[in-house]
C-alpha cells in the first residue's frame, strides 16, 4: 500500500544503487530461486507433493515445516530487499540534502 505522496517529494533513481547493491539483489533472488527449486524437488520431485508421512496429523506437521523452511528463504530474501532500498533511500537523502562525507570523514555541504 502507498501513502499519499507530495508533488515535491523526491523519489529514487537508478542512481541512488550502486552496482554492489545491484549484484546483491541479484543473488538475492537467485539464492531464493534455487531454494524454492531445492524444496519442490525434494518434496514434489513430479510436481505433486506426496508426504512421507502417514496420518493427517502427521502430514500437517510436515507441511507446516515445510511452509517455515520456505518462509524462512522469503523472509531472509525480503530483508536483504528492503537493506538494499534503505541504503538507497539513504544516498537519496544526502544527495537531495547535499551532504556528503569529505576526506576527512566529515560532513560537509556539496
């Protein structure tokens, strides 16, 4: 969901992620990609996931391990996501406020 947004507000560029931030998303998402793929051919190698348990109870319990393992990979992709935008957001801000760290680690004004 997106709040209202000002005329003047400023919104990020391309410029505001480096090529670090760009590879990391990358790997990111391919990391979450093989994951998931590691997942669906352990426990539904024909596309069909058969429990290797019997009982209903029993078969809920593994799904539900299932679902956290895949959660997990979500929640850690979804993290890295939003670090990434943070420090984007973050150069966005010093650019538009025209602050930038000088040589000797001080703030100063462009």
């Amino acid at each position: 969901m997106r709040g209202p947004t000002a005329p003047n507000m400023h919104r990020l560029t391309i410029d505001d992620f480096t090529d670090e931030d760009v590879a990391e998303f990358h790997r990111l998402m391919s990391e979450l990609l093989t994951k998931c793929t590691a997942v669906g051919q352990q426990h539904a190698p024909d596309g069909t996931w058969v429990p290797s348990t019997t009982g209903l109870f029993d078969q809920m319990a593994e799904s539900m391990q299932l679902v956290a393992e895949v959660s997990r990979a979500l929640n850690h992709t979804r993290a890295g996501i939003r670090r990434i935008g943070g420090r984007a957001r973050q150069r966005l801000y010093e650019r538009v406020s025209g602050r930038h760290e000088g040589p000797a680690g001080r703030t100063g004004s462009a």
